[in-house]
C-alpha cells in the first residue's frame, strides 16, 4: 500500500473510534461521578474541554480550531510526498486526531467552530484526555524516533 493510502486509512480509523467513543462517553458517562475502572490509577471522568491540551487556553477556541484547520490543509497537501510507512502512520494519527477534536469544535455546543472538545480518559496527575489526544501524542513520540532514526519525512520537489 502506498504511503498517502496509509496515512488516509489510519486518519479515518482513528476519526471513527474517537467519534464512537465520544458519543458512548456522552451518554454513558455525562450524567455520572467518575468510574473507576483500574482504581484510581484510570478512571473515567466525563468532560467538555473549550482549550486545548492541559485546558491551555480554555476560551480561545476559535484559535485551535484555526490552527488545526491549517495543519488539515498541511498533512493533505503534503501526503502524497510522504516517503515511508513510519511518516503515513504519523500523518494519519496526526489527521485523525485533528478530525476528531475538529468535529466536536464545529458540531458541538456552544457554537460553530468554538464547540468544546468531549475527553474522558483520565490517568494520575494527568488531564483528562479522549481518543483523538492518544494519537496526536503517539504520532509526535514516533515522529521522535523517525527524526532521530533520521527517516526523510518527504520527498523533495522534481526539479
């Protein structure tokens, strides 16, 4: 399989699990005090978050929103260049991340584009995260590694 394909395919599967979760989280969880599932060390706790990571910049939704719509229009432009599996798979946790957290900013409350983002997931001394943030931190941790592996992430230009 092509690397863009790869990329595509693991955005739109991480889009759809996070979006299935959210929607589980709403309804189960919404209306409940925290359930703790491994004692205290993972619990679910049911949240609408109007920041970004670690409720950074709670209220300035209309900016993250800004921002991931751009790096959308970046990974998009850039995916059929990607030069190996390892950079698809980082596209397209990054993509499908983005698109999972983007969906909630356009389609929930309070309004288009500043809708609050559901987490759930919560670990010790940690925010409160969902789906779509796994895999954002999970593509930057292997981005690491490839970086560091010095793997190109994409092929130049033909001159």
């Amino acid at each position: 399989m092509r690397p863009w394909r790869t990329l595509y395919l693991i955005a739109w599967v991480v889009w759809l699990i996070d979006l299935g979760t959210k929607v589980w989280a709403e309804k189960a969880l919404s209306s409940r005090a925290n359930i703790e599932v491994l004692g205290s060390f993972l619990q679910l706790t049911f949240i609408r978050n109007s920041g970004a990571a670690f409720s950074i910049g709670t209220g300035k939704t209309i900016f993250f929103t800004i921002f991931a719509l751009i790096v959308l229009v970046f990974i998009t432009r850039y995916a059929g260049r990607i030069t190996s599996k390892g950079w698809a798979v980082v596209g397209g946790l990054v993509l499908g991340g983005i698109l999972g957290n983007l969906t909630d900013r356009i389609f929930r409350a309070p309004s288009f584009l500043q809708g609050h983002v559901i987490d759930w997931i919560q670990l010790p001394r940690w925010p409160v995260f969902n789906v779509a943030d796994s895999a954002i931190v999970i593509a930057a941790f292997t981005a690491v590694v490839l970086t560091l592996r010095n793997v190109a992430p994409i092929k130049p230009l033909d001159k």
